[in-house]
C-alpha cells in the first residue's frame, strides 16, 4: 500500500459553456491503430485551425499516483477534475478532412507507432484544447459482491474500453482519503474487460478506481469511476435436510409436504439440503429470504402436473444448487418477485409441455424462467423449456450456460433488459433474443463468446433492440440550465406526466446535436435533466425523448443460420466485436421512427468482425423480413441525425457478404459514418451507399478492400469522401 501524495488537476481544454470557441461532446474511443481516423465531435468545429497529433511516451507509472485527462462524452459535461494534457513525443499536423461546425475527422499518421496519441487542436484564436486517443474507458464493474462493488479480496469484473494492449502491462488503482492501493490485471478476456483480485486489506468505503493499459505513461490512465468497498455478503450455514422431514425421494412417494416443511423451518435463513433420490412433488414450492435449497450428484425433482403459476418462486434472496428439475406441463419454472438476489448453479431443467400448448400461448410471457433484479448469478445450468428466459431490469452473471427450446410457442424467446450485466460463455438457442424494450434505461452489458446455431423462427434476430417508443418529438421551446421547455405544437405519443422519468432526451438536429442528457421528472411541458448540456438547445433545436441504451458491449460471438444482429432503434455508445458469421441476414445499426418514437442509434462500433457464406435465405411461412444477402447495414430512417457517429473497421467479409448504407429519406439521416479498413470479397458490390439527395453526410470511406463500390448518382459527392 502507498499513499497518495498528489493529483493534479490543472484543466485547460474543453471550457464549459464557452463562447465561440470549440465545444467537443464525442470522441473516437474504438481502438485506433496509425492510418485509421478519428472523428471529433461537438460545436463550433469549425473553428478549429489546425490540429496535431503525437504519441505518448511509454513511462513507467508503477510508483506515481494516477492522472488522467478526461474524455469528452455525449451524455455528460467536462469532467472539471483531471491532469495538464501532455504532448506526444513528436507532435505532427494532420489533415482536417470534412471539417464543418459538428465534425472534423484526422487520421492518426502511419509515421507513428501504436500507443496513446494526443491529439492537440487550435482554434482560430489560438486557444488549445485537445484528448488523448486509446487511453482506457472504465465504464463498469462488478464482483458477487454488487454492481460497481466489491468485498476486500474479491474478484473484480472490469468493462470498458482499451483496457488491454499487446506488450502493456496492465494496471488498477483504487484511492480514498490519500491511501492507495495497487493491483495486477489477473486475467484479460479482451480489449473489453479484465479481472483484478483486491488487496484483502482494503478498507470499507468509496474509491476511485482508474486503469492503466501500460501505454501512455503518468497521465494515461482512465477517467475514473467510484467503486463501493462493502461487507461480504454471507448466508446463512445452518443446514436442514429435506428427509429430516419425511421425504423419501425413492419415485414413489409424494414428498410436497416434507420440503415444505423443511423450508418453513429454515425460514429465517439457511440451506435445505436434498440428498440424491427421486423426488415426487405435486405442488410449487415458494422459497424463503435467505434460503439456498441444495442437491447434489444424482438429486432429481420430478413436478406432476400442479396448479401453482410457477413450480419455484420467490422474492428475493434464494438459491438452487446441484438439482435436475423435471416438469410436465409447467408453464412458470423458476421466478422471482423481488428485488433480485437469486442464484442458480448447476441445475439441469427439463420441461415437457405435453399437450399445454394452448395454455402456453395464452400465458407465454409468464412462462420459463423469469429473473429480475440486482445481484443475479446463473452459472453451469442447462435449460430446455419450453417458455421464456426473461431477465429484467438485472445485474449480475450469467455464465457457461445452456438454454435451449424444448418445443412450446413460437412467441416465446429470451428477454434481456441488462443494468450491469456480464453474459458469457453460454449456447443460446431459442425463438429471439430482445433487449432493453422499456423506458427505464438499459446500460452495461458485457456479453462474450456466446453461440446462436441457428434461429428459424419470427423475424429469427440474434440481437435486437426491437421495442421501445417515443414521447415527444419537435423543437425545443427554451432552455435554462437542466431544464426544458416544450413547444406545444411538437408530437406525443401516450405522453403523460412523469411517464419518461429514467428515460432520454436527445438533441437531434440543431444547436447542439448530438448530445443526450436522462430525464429526472416532467409535466406536461417542462423536462427537468440529470444535468445541463454543454451546448444548449435553442429554439433551432429538434429532440426526440426516447430510450435510452448506452454500453452494451457484444464481444467474440458467433451466430449461424439466424437473421440480424442489430441495434435496431435507440442504442448509444454501443459495441459489437469480433462477431462470427454465417448464413445469416448480418449487422445493422439503424436510428431509426419506431413505435411512434425517433430512436437515434449515436456512436456505435462494429469492429473486427467476420462475416463469411452470406447466401441469407428467408424461411419459408416464417414472419421473416429480410432479405438479400448477409451484410453490414447502417440505416438512419425517420429524422435527420438518428444515426451519427457510426465506426464500420477491420471486418473482414466474404462469399456475398458487403457493407451497406441505406438511409431513409430525410436530410442528413446518416451523419459523420467512417467505414475504414474493411476488407470485402465475394460480392458483387463490396460496398453500396443509397439514398436520395443530401441524405448521407460526411461518411467517410477510408482505406478498405473492395471488389467494387455501388455510390447511387443521387448522392451528393459532398456528402461523403474516398480515400
């Protein structure tokens, strides 16, 4: 342990609420390598005279306190704490390419090597501003112990981006009260999240946690972000045993009223153990707070046919462990009611529907496994069911899991609402796979190396943001400080006070575009915010309240045989990496006017994937709406600038696959889209660009591999650039 001597927090960039001068809101944060752009946008851009970038020199930071120099965010002001922006070793001018007032676009020189760059710009009144590039982005963690909280000695969950570089040694420091903790990345599962283990001598309270990649030196580290050190949560050992009781488990018995028993005695907390056996029950069983039921090798509940809306409930703070679970005409499984808590480890469920199918139908999203809550863990289980796997509104793991359909509905799928949310290393094989449909926002989901064999049924989306709505669209009537005015003339959709308390105003054409603020309260016509915007709206603003969806990472996934992966509708500071392909209708980003909302689909990335066979063929009397071959598709459709900011870099794709831009008919529907070191084989067209009149702007098509391009004529040439 060391302590904490001094941290600097000399600010000279990013001048909040300045006046004519640039105002930067978004950065490029995807991994960028020398020869690949980054896109800077904000207000006054064009104000901008020159820009030069340089590389950080690799110093050592074993022995110094951390410093960081903050990085502009959509949906948030400058962070007024931070370190004096340190200049690359050679600082070298670069070309502004498709400068305008929201946007301007450099590319980091080859010349360079790979590491952290700064990235110094001077206005036209000499005044210098300027951020680092593949510095790392915390913007989670979580442990058993809670979302952005741990005990002392637990392991620690870490997500974001660059958190990972090939020769780096990474990092973590968490600080409170002038103490200092450092700690040795363990385990790198990606560029996307690490694993620490805390010291066990950390003390109880808030910390600062920041991340270090090994590249960029003293002041590279992340911005960071406060982590809560908390008692270890315990359970309760006291043991009761099922046959204690009267149960038999020998097939034959109905052994309901012993487990009830049991689990009444143990109502106060503890662990029912089940011995192996067979046991008979008849009805559901509702699980105490504090209660872990526990089998072990060769413990097999059978459920008959019972009359209870699921065979397992309860509200929170329960487990199961080490059972196989078998039904017969069960439509709930396994719920909870409460605030979260629940774990389940190594069950093996089997459900057989029987001739329920009907029941089912008209029950169906009441049926199968349904969690909802903090502190969720669902490891080494398998599921065939036949209803739904539903997890709402939840934090927490799910890990080397198996869920498979087992006959049923076709209106059945998984629901997935993530509020910190690590999904890893599971098959998944279902109806549809829908995300964060709800007002309330959805944020932080890590989900890794999961695998789709194949998805033939509904519109058959591995992913989608399917859902959501809008409340209001139009222009802005006034603004001061967090709060704003409606114009009485903008449109509604079932729009009532405080309706979209949790939910996102985005400025999206306009002054101050591109920013997005979560809204706290609201009548009628004022909207007070969780904060002010850096650029306030004016009467010339138009903004959209809608979902929010913000850092759902997809990493190393691989689907076949299913339809799209896509942020369909609202989705922010968005991820999806190293997706493997195939047969398969591909990526889509698309903003676009869904459920009476316009849903803005700002700063998505699409990075290293491979898409491969992209013959896609729609299934015959399936609700199937794609068609074409398999592709990666950025749409913005029903307003101008629903989709800005979209990265399409390094994905590889062949036999018939290409990439695709296709706006709707708006002016300015696509904005600031790079599409950059793409390598395409295979198709006719390896990359086509649609749309009507000016309703692409500033793409930038840089440095790719194509067969050939299809760029419709009635595209204007100043809405985008080759290089």
């Amino acid at each position: 342990m060391q302590r904490l001597f001094f941290l600097a927090i000399i600010i000279f960039y990013l001048p909040a609420f300045a006046q004519n001068t640039p105002q930067l809101f978004h950065v490029t944060t995807a991994a960028t390598a020398p020869g690949e752009t980054v896109l800077i946008r904000g207000e006054g851009i064009d104000l901008i005279s020159k820009i030069e970038v340089g590389r950080l020199t690799d110093d050592r930071v074993d022995n110094s306190p951390p410093a960081y120099v903050p990085l502009p965010e959509p949906d948030h002001l400058p962070d007024s704490k931070g370190s004096r922006m340190i200049a690359g070793e050679r600082m070298m001018p670069v070309d502004k390419i498709q400068q305008n007032e929201k946007s301007v676009k450099v590319i980091i020189p080859d010349a360079l090597q790979q590491g952290v760059y700064c990235v110094r710009m001077t206005d036209n009144k000499g005044a210098v501003s300027g951020f680092y590039v593949n510095v790392p982005v915390v913007n989670w963690v979580i442990s058993e112990d809670g979302y952005n909280a741990a005990a002392a000695g637990d392991i620690l969950r870490i997500q974001g981006k660059n958190l990972f570089r090939k020769g780096g040694s990474g990092q973590v420091v968490l600080v409170s009260n002038g103490k200092m903790f450092k700690v040795k990345v363990d385990s790198i599962y990606d560029d996307y999240s690490v694993k620490v283990t805390l010291p066990a001598t950390i003390q109880q309270g808030k910390y600062q946690l920041f991340c270090h990649n090994g590249l960029g030196g003293k002041t590279a580290w992340s911005t960071p972000l406060t982590v809560n050190i908390v008692n270890k949560a315990m359970w309760s050992t006291q043991a009761f045993n099922v046959k204690t009781y009267g149960a038999k488990g020998n097939g034959s018995q109905d052994d309901t009223e012993a487990f009830k028993k049991a689990l009444t005695a143990a109502h106060d907390g503890g662990i029912v153990n089940v011995p192996a056996g067979n046991y008979i029950l008849s009805e559901g069983l509702v699980i105490p707070n504090g209660v872990m039921v526990k089998g072990q090798k060769g413990t097999v509940i059978n459920f008959g046919p019972v009359a209870a809306a699921t065979l397992i409930s309860g509200a929170d703070h329960f487990g199961l462990t080490d059972l196989t679970i078998r039904a017969s005409r069960a439509l709930g499984i396994i719920m909870n009611s409460g605030d979260g808590h629940v774990i389940l480890e190594r069950l093996i469920v089997q459900q057989d529907i029987g001739n329920a199918l009907a029941e089912l139908d008209s029950k169906w999203n009441k049926t199968g496994i349904q969690l909802k809550g903090h502190d969720i863990r669902v490891r080494d289980c398998v599921f065939k069911t036949a209803g739904m796997f539903s997890f709402v509104g939840v934090s927490g793991f799910i890990q080397r899991c198996r869920f498979e359909k087992a006959g049923g509905s076709v209106k059945t799928y998984m629901k997935i609402h993530p509020q910190g949310l690590i999904f890893e290393d599971c098959y998944k094989q279902t109806n549809g796979y829908g995300y964060g449909a709800t007002i309330n926002e959805s944020y932080d989901l890590y989900e890794a190396r999961n695998v789709t064999p194949f998805n033939y049924i509904n519109d058959r989306e591995v992913m989608t943001l399917d859902g959501g709505s809008g409340g209001y669209f139009g222009k802005v009537g006034g603004a001061s400080g967090n709060r704003i005015s409606l114009r009485k003339d903008g449109s509604t959709f079932q729009w009532a006070a405080n309706k979209w308390i949790g939910g996102g105003l985005f400025i999206i054409d306009g002054k101050g575009s591109g920013q997005f603020r979560r809204i706290v309260q609201h009548t009628m016509d004022q909207i007070e915010l969780d904060e002010p915007f850096l650029v306030q709206p004016d009467t010339s603003s138009v903004i959209s309240i809608t979902t929010i969806r913000d850092h759902l990472f997809f990493v190393n996934n691989t689907a076949t045989d299913a339809g799209a992966f896509q942020f369909y509708g609202s989705a922010q500071n968005c991820v999806i990496a190293g997706l493997k392909m195939q047969r398969s209708a591909g990526i889509i980003g698309k903003g676009s006017y869904v459920n009476y909302g316009r849903q803005p689909n700002w700063y998505i990335d699409i990075v290293d994937c491979e898409l491969s066979d992209g013959t896609y063929t729609p299934q015959v009397n399936q609700k199937d709406r794609f068609r074409g071959d398999q592709q990666i598709n950025i749409i913005g459709s029903g307003y101008s600038g629903l989709n800005i900011g979209s990265l399409v870099r390094r994905n590889v794709l062949s036999g018939k696959s290409y990439i695709r831009v296709s706006p709707g008919g708006e002016v300015n529907d696509v904005q600031d889209a790079i599409i950059e070191r793409n390598k395409v084989s295979g198709a006719k067209n390896g990359l086509a660009v649609y749309g009507v009149g000016r309703v692409v702007n500033n793409l930038f098509i840089h440095d790719n591999q194509f067969g050939t391009m299809d760029i419709q004529k009635a595209l204007k040439a100043e809405g985008y650039q080759v290089r």
